[in-house]
C-alpha cells in the first residue's frame, strides 16, 4: 500500500497565539465542545437522528491570516492528530485513482481519528463545470464521491479557502461552520 496522499501538521504556538476575531474564536471554540461531547450527542437517539456523525467546518481568508495555525491548534487543543491533504497526489487522470485514493485516506483517517485539512479546497470544490462531455462527467461523480466520504467521515473535516465565494452552494450548505479569517487591522 503506498503512502497516504497527506502530511501531519503540528505547531508549537498555544491557542493565545492566535489572533482571531471574537467570533472567530467562538466558533472554533464550538468545534472543540463538538469533539469532546460528540459521542455523547450520538448516543443519544433523538440527537443521533439531527446529526452528522462529523463536523464539517469552512475556514476562507487571504493567505497568511491562520487558517492552517487554527487546524493545527485545534489538533492540539483536542489531542487529535491533523493531516493536510496533498491534493497533488489525490485527484489522479486515470477513472477511478481518485476515488481509490479518497478512499485510502479516509480509511486511514477513521481508523486513526485524524482531522483531515484540505488547503486549498476550492481546487476540488469549486464550481461545478458544465457537463459537455464524458470528463466533465467523471469531474463531477469524482466531487459527488468526495462529498460523500467527507458527510459520511465521523470526525472533523476542514476545508480552506481564500475565497468563500470560490466554494460552490451546494458544498457549502454542508458545513457547520464557515469562519472567516481575515487579514489583521493595522495599528
């Protein structure tokens, strides 16, 4: 089996070294309150039938305002591990590698509890092209799986961007939350 297409990210910076808006913050905060009452929440029958067994979230901004420091840091806070997508060695032109590959990683992140980071998402996740022949197609059914694998991955799924307006509706409708990052007021 070859290697993963994804690289572990960790950082020695604290939860007080990010500089975030309030709301921001909170809305990071209510992920981490996900991961520790999460199995809790889907115990319980009634919950169990509202919920995702995930927690999707969309972090967009301009480049270099935190959006890797925060997935990194929510790993550390909830003592999970976190892995950056290589979307290079994920989609694949040969039918079917994509899928395979997808398939790898989220096996391989279910069965660890990894946070799985997809930088750059709006690369995969963008607007859906025209359909005009059998590629455009097969591009759409390759979104269509991945969007499966992420509503169906138990655990915390990030998705960044340097544009929410990049991420077409039907993805973001999926998500628990949209934080946005952005560039630091001078002063």
């Amino acid at each position: 089996m070859s290697a993963i297409p994804a690289q572990r990210i960790t950082t020695e910076l604290e939860w007080d070294d990010l500089v975030l808006s309030v709301q921001a913050m909170k809305a990071l905060e209510e992920i981490v309150v996900w991961t520790m009452h999460r199995q809790t929440a889907l115990e319980d029958s009634r919950m169990k039938r509202r919920l995702q067994p995930g927690f999707c979230s969309l972090f967009y901004g301009p480049p270099g305002t935190g959006k890797s420091l925060a997935a990194a840091l929510l790993g550390k806070r909830t003592r999970l591990e976190v892995y950056r997508v290589d979307l290079s060695r994920v989609v694949s032109k040969y039918i079917g590698e994509t899928e395979k590959n997808l398939a790898r990683l989220f096996a391989q992140a279910e069965s660890n509890n990894w946070i799985l980071f997809f930088d750059e998402a709006d690369a995969l996740f963008g607007k859906r092209t025209e359909v005009s022949d059998a590629h455009d197609r097969y591009a759409n059914q390759e979104l269509v799986y991945l969007l499966q694998r992420i509503e169906d991955y138990p655990g915390i799924v990030i998705l960044a961007s340097n544009l929410n307006e990049n991420i077409e509706e039907t993805f973001a409708r999926r998500f628990q939350s949209v934080i946005h990052f952005p560039l630091p007021a001078k002063g």
